[in-house]
C-alpha cells in the first residue's frame, strides 16, 4: 500500500463506509501486503486522495477496519435479569465469531508486514483490547446468573467465559487457516453441552 504523502487539497468527504468495505475485502483477498490504496479506491468507487483524507497512511486505514469490525460486540448490555441463559449464551457466541471473522482477517494481514503488526499491537495493547475483554464481561454474566440460581454454584465463571471465547475463536478462525469446518461441532450441540455442565442439580 502507498505510504502517504499523497494528501493534498480536500478531496469529497463522503465514502468512508466504502473505503473500510473495500478493504475488508481486499484484505481478505489478497493480504495487506499486496493492498494498495489505488486498489482501495477503484473498489470503493472514490479518489485515492479521499483513502488519504480520511484515514492518513495504511496504519490508519488498518486501525479503521479493524474499530470497524467491534460493532458485533455488545456484550456489557445484557441484563442478566431479564434474559434466557441459552439464547444469551448462543448470541454471545454469535457476536465473538462475527467480530473474529472480520478482526482476524486485519490481525493475520498485518503479520505480512513488521511496522504494521509491531503498530497494531501497541494500538492493541494501548486499548487494551484482546480475548480477556470478553472473557471478563461474560464472565460477569454468569457470576449473575450464579447469584440467581440459574447457574450452578460449583463452575468457575471465568473458565465457562473462556470456553465460550475460544470455541468462536476456532469458529472463525479454521475456517480461514485450513479452508474448511471439518472438526468443529454444530454451534447447537456447544451450547446444549454448556447447558448441561451449567444446570444446578434438580
């Protein structure tokens, strides 16, 4: 990708939505390394100068995608008063697999080039995101659901939230590494597994 530099004058605002679509999917393609932003622009249907105004260098568009692909990830709005164990715990891994889909495609893209992952994960580290974020919210989750008696009072919330984690990790991410499923279980029989382990004793 062209480095910056480019910025001159003030190109038509509009077209960010297009820009970050566009290199999602070019990224998914082809891999940061081979992504530049005349190609960014032709998919968007923009300028290449309005990549430049809106997002600055190639670390700034990869961070932009990246932000972009948090939008699944609702989980501190769930009330754990007023909602069903299981549909939770499905959406729950709906949302992670959703975020990882599009989140791991940007992380695996910046590998290909040093200064971007070294810049990521600053960025990453500075935000303090990664998988203990989500870990910690469901794990809170079900620490309320302990307390109401839905939960069995015997399982470690924190384990049960890593499980959940790490099956939409391998969700999204086989899939990408080995180009198939093969391997991982229907999303129905995970859940009704953690519904058992889960369910305090009659």
């Amino acid at each position: 990708m062209t480095e910056t530099g480019k910025r001159r004058g003030r190109p038509p605002s509009g077209g960010r939505e297009e820009i970050l679509r566009a290199t999602k999917d070019l990224l998914r393609e082809k891999g940061m390394a081979k992504v530049t932003t005349r190609e960014v622009a032709a998919r968007a249907k923009v300028s290449e100068g309005s990549v430049f105004y809106h997002f600055e260098d190639r670390f700034g568009l990869l961070k932009a995608v990246f932000e972009h692909t948090l939008e699944p990830m609702h989980l501190d709005g769930i009330d754990p008063e007023d909602d069903d164990l299981r549909s939770t715990v499905t959406a729950m891994s709906e949302g992670i697999e959703a975020f990882l889909n599009g989140s791991l495609d940007v992380m695996m893209a910046a590998q290909s080039d040093a200064g971007l992952r070294d810049s990521l994960h600053a960025y990453m580290h500075e935000s303090d995101y990664g998988p203990h974020r989500g870990i910690a919210y469901i794990a809170l989750y079900l620490t309320a659901k302990q307390q109401a008696g839905v939960v069995r009072a015997d399982v470690d919330p924190k384990v049960v939230a890593a499980m959940i984690v790490n099956d939409a990790l391998q969700r999204a991410a086989v899939p990408k590494l080995i180009g198939s499923r093969k391997g991982i279980q229907p999303r129905p029989a995970f859940v009704d597994t953690l519904m058992a382990m889960l369910t305090p004793p009659a």
